[in-house]
C-alpha cells in the first residue's frame, strides 16, 4: 500500500456480554488517557471490549454506553436502546478472535488503524455461539486509543434491527423482531406458530439424524425478506427467493467443534406458505444445524465440499417431508416440468443453489429426488450414514481422504449398498418414469 506499511498482529479479544454490532457506525469507546501518548492499540481494544461486555452482561446498559463517545445527535440513544433490546433477548456470551490489526496510514499517517476478526455471541436458548465477521477502527481520543463501533458494512445482530422479543421453548429460542418497536401482526402470527413447531421439529430431527447435536437453536422472526437479507449478508434478490435463511459463519470454535446457526424466517414470505410447507421448511434448516454440528470433514485440495450440496439440500428435504400429505410430482414438479420439456435429468452442481428462479427449483426438486430415490431402496439411515460419511473427517471414521468422485462412489458402496454410477441410473429411471409409486 502506497504510503504506509500493513502491521498484522493476532491475539484475542475476548468477554462476557456483546458490543453493539450495528450497521450504522454509532461512535467509540473512550480509551484511558496514557501519559505520553497512546498505549498499544491491541492491549486498550482488549481492556475497552472487555469491559463494556461485562457491563451488557450484566444487564447495565448505561455503564456499557459511558464510555462511548456518539458520532451524531441520535448514536447514544441508537447504541443505548440496541443495548437494551440484546439484554432483552437474552445475551449470554460475547467474544472477538482477532485475525489481524492493519495499519492503514503508516507512521503517522491520516488513516485510522483497522480491527478485524470473527465476533462469536449467543443468547439464552442457543446450545452454540453463532460466529459472524467482526471490525471496528482505533481512533485517537485525548491521546489515548478509542475503539470506534463497525460502520456500514458490519453483520448485524437481530437487536441492531429492532426491538426483539424472545420466547424460549424446548429446542431454543424464537426471537422477533419489531423494528421501530412497530408490532406487524404477521410477524407475530409466523413467531407465534414457530415457537409452536420448534420443540416438535427438533424431535423430527433427533429421530431422523440422532441426538448428538446441540439442540437449542434461533429462529428470528422478522418482516421483510430485505431484512433477511441484512442478516444473512445475502443479496436481497437472493434472500427473496428462499423460504429460510440460516445465518453464521462456517467455523470450528475452540472446541474444536463447528459454531452455531441462526435461522432466520422474513414474514411476508413464509406466513405464504401451506401449513405443511412452514412445518417442513423449519424441520429442514434445523437439518442443516444439526448436519453442521456434526461435521468435521474440510474441503479437499480440489476445493469441492466434502459433502456436495444435492446431497446436503436433498437430505435435509428428505427427512422433513417424511409423512407430508403431499403427492411426490407435487414436489418435484419443477424437475418433471423440465424433464417433460426435453432437458435431461443432471445431477445439480454446487453453484445451482445460488441462482434464482426456474434453475434454482430444479436443483432442489432434482436434489429431493435423488436422495428419495436411493432412501427408496437403501432406507433412510443409510442416506444420513451417506452424508455423515462424507461429512466426518478421516481420523473420525468418515470416507478416506480422496478427490470428492472417489470418496462419494466409495461412500455409496459403504452405505448404500451400490456404486454412484448406479445410484444416478436408478435415480434418472424414477425421474424418467414420472416417480411412479412414491404416492404422496
């Protein structure tokens, strides 16, 4: 970089309670004045995060926002209510990994140094923290270091959206969001009946994929898909054209472990589903939660996931439209439109579940029917031994490390009885044969 040097510098920055994650930069946290001059900037970012975690922890809202300078008339009030509305929702923990520390502007140079890391937080309910990008500037105050809050940019938190509500229940935690403190009866309704589904849900999944995942999840509840898409950091084209959104870095905490999911549920799209279809739809994310918690296999050197997402997507459909009153060319409908119109049945890429549209229904319609059919002949558990398999590191007993076509055509024959060429034959047979017999 022209005109200054990159100082990189790794520590932690760890303490009970949050700071405040919001979109809108909402000042700094005064740093104790140092005679002669700043003190080392990683040492006073650890002291101020500390301390105004401790506060929120504890419920003191204003002893977190004292030492907090406001950029702007309305920031103490914003960061004191955003406070507010975290404790409410039942912060539990807080903690910052800092990756690097850059310096932007060299000696003496006009640009303010940059924080960066990964911010891991839980509330009350969670059985994980959810992991998230994390940055804030370190700025000069009375010649001291000051911490300056994420500007525009950052990965906001339910609370930095609104005032949220929680309704804790077997399985975790529903948290609605009302921003401006406005009640939308929709969001209501859909939290209402989700806190209602939650502990139901959560037993599918124990039944399904086994109880060795931490079953306490958040679901949020808000609005609008826009902000759906605000939390999940997604387009919000993207956002709009999926029924959930799970929310949370892809990450292994201390532990060793992977860190949490939030799934998060845009009112004005999902209180238009069926009943059976908002049951199944929440009964496949906290799949993926506990698929997740569960693996510990990381991407070969070809860069491919270890488990593909047909594999993961069509699973997670798999085991929540088990019993649904709802005929297979019903759910498949996009696939066998497709198929009836001359286009073959492929077996979908990774990159198909990022579109929009016709392309993205086919994906998930083929990926449905992919995993059926195999569970058709092999059974359910050995498609969920399928994805354990590929998803468990080698040293844990999962498929030997291997370029992915290798291990999943070993994975089949392990646990499906059968070769991968043979599972896709069979699977393009029941396709081609308008899923005859799978009845409803």
């Amino acid at each position: 970089m022209a005109g200054g040097r990159s100082v990189r510098r790794r520590t932690l920055l760890a303490g009970a309670g949050a700071a405040l994650l919001g979109t809108a930069p909402l000042g700094a946290c005064t740093a104790r004045p140092v005679r002669g001059g700043p003190a080392d900037p990683v040492a006073e970012a650890r002291r101020l995060l500390a301390a105004r975690g401790r506060a929120l922890v504890a419920g003191d809202v204003e002893s977190a926002a004292a030492g907090c300078v406001p950029s702007s008339a309305g920031a103490r009030d914003e960061l004191r209510r955003a406070d507010a509305a975290a404790v409410r929702a039942g912060l539990l923990s807080w903690a910052v990994d800092v990756e690097d520390v850059e310096d932007l502007g060299g000696d003496g140079g006009a640009r303010d140094p940059r924080v960066r890391g990964r911010l891991r937080v839980r509330v009350v309910g969670e059985g994980r923290e959810v992991a998230g990008p994390w940055g804030a500037a370190l700025v000069r105050s009375d010649g001291a270091w000051a911490l300056a809050l994420p500007a525009a940019g950052g990965a906001p938190h339910p609370w930095d959206l609104g005032d949220v509500r929680a309704h804790r229940v077997p399985g975790g935690v529903v948290l609605r969001v009302r921003p401006g403190g406005v009640v939308d009866e929709v969001t209501e309704r859909v939290a209402a009946e989700a806190a209602e589904d939650l502990p139901a849900a959560t037993a599918r999944v124990d039944a399904a994929w086994g109880p060795d995942w931490p079953r306490g999840t958040a679901v949020v509840v808000v609005p609008t898909t826009a902000l759906a898409a605000r939390l999940a950091g997604l387009d919000p084209r993207r956002a709009a054209a999926l029924d959930a959104v799970a929310v949370g870095q892809d990450a292994a905490l201390a532990d060793g472990a992977p860190a949490g999911v939030r799934v998060v549920l845009a009112a004005e799209r999902f209180a238009r589903l069926t009943r059976a279809g908002r049951t199944a739809t929440l009964t496949h994310e906290l799949v993926h939660v506990a698929t997740r918690a569960t693996a510990g296999a990381r991407p070969a050197a070809d860069g491919l996931r270890p488990v593909p997402r047909w594999l993961s997507e069509g699973c997670a459909d798999h085991l929540a439209r088990q019993g649904l009153d709802v005929p297979a060319t019903a759910l498949a409908a996009p696939l066998l439109e497709a198929v009836a119109a001359g286009a073959a049945p492929a077996v979908p890429a990774d990159e198909d579940f990022e579109a929009t549209g016709a392309r993205l229904q086919v994906a998930y319609a083929a990926a449905w029917t992919l995993v059926t059919s195999a569970a058709r002949r092999a059974g359910t558990p050995a498609v969920t031994a399928l994805q354990r398999r590929l998803g468990t590191s080698p040293e844990r007993g999962g498929a030997p490390a291997a370029p992915l076509a290798e291990r999943l055509d070993g994975a089949c024959r392990a646990t499906l009885g059968t070769g991968w060429p043979d599972v896709q034959r069979t699977w393009r047979a029941d396709v081609a044969g308008g899923l005859v017999g799978w009845g409803p």
